[in-house]
C-alpha cells in the first residue's frame, strides 16, 4: 500500500492531487460527479475584494494542446465568499482548503488574507500576484521581486495560515521572484499561472478574446512548468505545489521528480470533469511502477 | 450531466454548411428541449458545444454548422465514429410557462432547439406558430420538418429568395402580431431585435457563447443579467426575458 500523504508547511493533505483555482469553482459541479474527500484539496476560485464580473466575452479561445482563458477574476467578492461559498465548501470537502486570493494593492492583498485568517476550514492561502487577465494600472506584483517581497510581507503580518505566494511565467527569472518570496516570509511557492498568450480570428482580423489576450494553460505547458518547479527548487528550500498543464497520474510524478511537494491540476478538469478522480485513483500504480512506497520520496528525485 | 460515449450514426448535409447528425448511446441525462451536449474531438483539447435539436433514450439528433475545422471533420466522421461526450448540459426551455400565444423564432442554425421544442409542444397538443429566418434560399433548412408536425411556419429570407424579404422581427409585425410569448434561438443580434418587439410581452432566449468546461466550472461563459454575472453553460443556456442584460 502505497502512502500518498503529503505536508505542505505544516498542512497534512492525503494525497498531492489539488485542483487548481480557477477550473473548479467552488467545487459544486464536481461534487455532483465524486466525492470530494478523496481529493488532497482544493484550490477555489481567486477571491478580491470587490465583486467582479470580470472581462467581457468572449473570454475562451482552443489552442494547440490547450487553451486560453481571459475570465479575469470573476468572483462574488471576499465578505460573499466567507457568508456563502466557504460554509457550502465545507458540505463537500471535509479537509483543509487552499483560498487563492487576489488583490491590486498591498492593502487589498492584507485585507483579504486578514479576514481568511478567521476561516477554519482554510489551510493555506494562495496568493495569486500573477493573474494576466487583470489590468492593475500596469502593474503586476509577481514581475518584479521587490513587489511581490512586499506583498509577501503585508500577508505574512496579518495571518498565521501558511502563506504559498503563486507565481506567474511570464517573468525572465522565476527563481529570482521565488527567491525574494522566499526571504520575505513565504511558507511556499505555487507554480506556474497561465502564459500569457493571444489568438487572431482570421475571419474578423481581431484577436478572438474581447480582453485581446488570455493565459495559455493546457498539457501545452507542462514542459514550462516542470522547468520552473525545477528552478525554483533549486532556488529556496521551500514546498512547492506544481501547476501547469498536469493531465495525468504520470504528470504529478514528473512535476513530483522536479521538485513540487503537491500538484495542482488546472485545464484537464474543464476537458474531462473526472480528471482529478482518475488521477488520485492511478497515483498508486504509477508509484509502484517507480518502486516508491511513500510519494513524498519522489519530491525533487530528479535532482539527486 | 453525464459522461458517455455516443457513435455517429449517420449524417447528411443539407446546406452548404449545414449538416444533420444522428448519434446513438446513452442520451438518457437530456430532460429538456434546449439543453446541449459537449463532444470532444480528435487533436482539439476543447470540447465542442453543441445545441441538442432532439433527443430519445437512445440517441441525439444534431443540427450542426460546419464553421470550422474541427466542426466539419466532425460532420463528415465515418458512422460507427464514437465521441466522448458531456450530455445533459444547460437548463433548457421551459414547455410550462409559454404564455397565452407561443411563437418559436429561429436565426439559421438557431433553430436546432427549436425542433425539439417544436415536438415537445406537438406531442402536449400545442401547435406553435413558427418564424424562421435564413440569409438566402440556399441556406434554408429543415422548414418542410417543422410544417410536418403541423406548425404554422413562415420563412424570412434577407435577400427575399425565400418567403418574406427581410428579418425574422419582418415576418412577425406583419403575418403574426397575435403571438406573444417567444422561444427564441438565433445569433446576438437577432434574439436583441426579436427582444424589443413590442407585441412579445415575454419570452425566453437561447445565448450562445464560447465555452471551456460547458458544466459550470471556470465561468468563461459568463454574461451579464439584471440579477449579477450568470453562465450561459450552466444557468442558461436559455434565459427569461425579464433576466437579459441586453
């Protein structure tokens, strides 16, 4: 019998196989389908906030081995979140949550996490500097290492929950953003958010999302973000939950092998709504398969 | 909804770009007219939403416009084809609440729901007027369906080829100001001009819209109503007209 738990800072979960923000709302459809509880958590939709409805269609466009979104943080906002969405989550999913938060100021980021720090059922906060579907006046705190230190800083003050800062791609030098997490305060680094990307209709001439462009996700960019795990693992001593383009039990192993601690499935719900399940159900063949007897032993294999 | 594998049974064109699918498997998860079903095809990683125009225990009937690459490799699959399959998406119409006089408006490949709905009412015993509009006679299609379950049927074509010259909102000012209630399906533009006619007190509009999920996951679909943010995939497709944030 293999042993699939894993520990985020502190956080135990059952198995490293989380679905990542965005691509599972609040978990509701889902749990139509399976049960929940045999997922290691969830990661639901980024929280600001204000309410928004977000960025005007269309807002989805097919790519090669993937996909576009341009939704652009669509949610009821923080106070509706906690009143509604979280006592609902907790009808689902017994474990402990992952809250991905947003914000486009120090003071939203501190003020979101400060009233998630009073929810028990949250285990860890995501914090989301690196969303590309939002226009902030120009400024994205997961670009440059000063800002996303800083609002590593302002979280870190206002909560106990450990703290994963969730890092965005479209930077020259992630370990170099991961690494200024790191000394700020960060319990853990989340890795990667979508790829900045567009597509053009050639029927119309224009780009096919209303925003222009959108973030690439998809087993497109699973190379990318296997990379990425591998850098920043070479770069902080921290956990790290690896995201990006993860479609099956052999995908977690390999993003396992880069260095991630738990793995965060995005784009694959959307295409097939089981994918999480399947994936916790085959995780223990592919561990026998590797010769492991506790998953944890793969977390950064391949750099040994 | 439910995750199935349908097979192509048969398929033939009927216009230029228009195309008739039967599918056959588990369609058991379809409960109302109006509801859609997603198919995943080969080398697309997003599944292709697509309207339901009627269904049995057994199988699906699709109407389908070849639009795009993936759509017209879809049409011409060989039977015996099998696709993985969402089914028993969306809310459909609702067949209750349909007002003193129902109308059913149709745009081109808008009127796919229509169809089933059509049946739907005929087989209650209610024989709805049908308008449907079409860009040219040769883009007209399953007209001679609707006239056999014994609709009223009238046909607007923009360049006039066909029945009345003009639009849809044409063809009911002048041979339908009766009617009251609409079931309207068609492209954006036309389900706006149809909303605005002063003669349809109420109604309900089928949306269409670019989906990832098609379940209600990743709110990539989302539209604006008087009542907040709601998605078409999931609390629509259809929507009252009182809810429509035009």
């Amino acid at each position: 019998m293999v042993n699939l738990s894993v520990s985020l800072a502190g956080v135990e979960l059952k198995n490293p196989v989380i679905p990542a923000s965005g691509t599972f709302g609040y978990g509701r459809e889902f749990a139509e389908l399976y049960d929940l509880n045999l997922l290691g958590s969830f990661s639901f939709k980024g929280t600001t906030a204000s309410p928004r409805f977000g960025n005007e269609q269309p807002r989805i466009a097919e790519a090669p081995a993937g996909m576009l979104n341009a939704v652009g943080l669509q949610n009821p906002g923080i106070d509706a979140v906690i009143a509604k969405e979280i006592p609902n989550m907790e009808k689902i999913f017994r474990g402990p949550l992952i809250a991905n938060v947003g914000g486009f100021s120090l003071d939203e980021y501190a003020e979101n996490c400060r009233k998630l720090d009073a929810c028990p059922q949250v285990g860890i906060l995501e914090v989301n500097i690196s969303c590309p579907n939002v226009h902030a006046g120009g400024k994205n705190f997961g670009c440059d290492p000063n800002a996303a230190a800083e609002v590593t800083k302002a979280v870190k003050a206002v909560t106990k929950k450990p703290v994963f800062m969730k890092l965005t791609p479209n930077v020259t030098d992630i370990a170099e953003i991961a690494r200024a997490c790191a000394d700020a305060g960060a319990d853990g680094i989340c890795l990667i958010n979508t790829l900045l990307g567009m597509r053009i209709d050639l029927r119309t001439r224009q780009p096919i999302l209303a925003n222009r462009t959108g973030g690439l996700s998809g087993p497109a960019v699973f190379p990318v973000a296997v990379r990425m795990v591998w850098d920043v693992y070479e770069a902080v001593k921290l956990p790290i939950i690896g995201c990006g383009g993860v479609s099956s039990a052999e995908d977690v192993a390999e993003m396992m092998l880069a260095g991630a601690t738990a793995v965060e499935v995005g784009a694959a719900n959307l295409r097939n709504p089981y994918a999480c399940k399947q994936i916790v159900e085959n995780l223990p063949g592919v561990c026998d398969a590797l010769g492991v007897d506790r998953i944890t032993e793969l977390t950064g294999g391949a750099h040994r | 909804m439910q995750k199935t594998v349908l097979k192509m049974a048969q398929s033939r064109r009927l216009t230029r770009d228009v195309w008739e699918m039967v599918l056959e498997g588990d369609a058991s998860a379809f409960t109302h007219p109006g509801q859609f079903l997603e198919l995943s095809l080969p080398e697309k990683f997003l599944r292709r939403p697509i309207s339901v125009a009627s269904y049995t225990e057994d199988g699906v009937l699709l109407l389908v416009r070849a639009a795009g690459q993936g759509t017209r490799e879809l049409v011409t699959a060989a039977p015996g084809t099998e696709f993985d399959t969402l089914t028993g998406l969306g809310n459909g119409f609702d067949l209750k609440n349909h007002g003193e006089k129902p109308i059913l408006i149709g745009g081109g490949i808008g009127l796919a729901p229509l169809y089933g709905l059509a049946r739907k009412f005929v087989g209650g015993g209610l024989f709805p007027t049908v308008v449907l509009g079409f860009r040219s006679a040769a883009d007209v299609f399953y007209v001679e369906d609707f006239t056999a379950l014994g609709c009223r049927v009238f046909v607007a074509t923009e360049d006039g080829s066909l029945g009345v010259k003009g639009y849809v909102t044409d063809c009911i000012r002048s041979f339908v100001p009766e009617c009251n209630y609409g079931y309207v399906c068609g492209p954006t533009p036309m389900l706006r001009a149809v909303s605005v006619l002063p003669q349809l007190s109420d109604g309900q509009f089928s949306f269409e819209a670019r989906m990832a999920c098609g379940f209600g996951a990743c709110m990539g679909c989302s539209i604006h109503t008087v009542s907040g943010a709601k998605r078409v995939c999931k609390d629509g497709p259809v929507f009252q007209k009182g809810e429509i944030v035009w």
